[in-house]
C-alpha cells in the first residue's frame, strides 16, 4: 500500500507496464514456438515464414526494453541453428 502520491503513481505505473510486458513476453513465446512446432512437422516452408515473424518480434521485443538485446540474439542465434539443422534434414 503506498504511503505517498509518488508512490501511487509508481504503483499505476508498474501494473500497466507489467501488463504491457507481459503481453510482448506472452507474443515473443508464440512466435518462437510456431518455428519449432513447423520444425517438428517437417515443414521447413512455414519454418521459415515462422522464423522471419519470430525475429522482427524479437527484435521489437528487444528494442522496447522487455528483454536485454543480448537474450534477443541468443533466442535468433539458438532458433537459427535449430533451423539449420533440423530443417535440413527434414
């Protein structure tokens, strides 16, 4: 319970920012999941249509702060080579 105006505003604050991130996380883990669900499929058409969606949400992700630009190149580099690798012997 905050004490202070400031404290309030921080609160309102936090809550819509926390919603706000979420949503980003919640969509950064769909699309990075839709890749690896083609993947397994063996369709490496709609693999790579996934991939391409997943990195412009990556990076947007990144770029709005929700997650360290560094984590945003491990997610590509680690969707990349899954791609390269299982979708090639598909």
């Amino acid at each position: 319970m905050p004490n202070t105006k400031s404290a309030a505003k921080r609160l309102r604050q936090a809550r819509s920012r926390t919603l706000r991130n979420r949503s980003a996380k919640s969509e950064l883990r769909t699309s990075i999941k839709k890749v690896r669900q083609a993947l397994d499929r063996g369709n490496r058409d709609a693999a790579m249509v996934a991939f391409q969606a997943a990195v412009a949400t990556i990076d947007k992700t990144a770029s709005k702060g929700v997650i360290h630009s560094r984590t945003a190149a491990r997610y590509k580099s680690r969707l990349a080579r899954h791609l390269h690798t299982r979708g090639s012997a598909a």
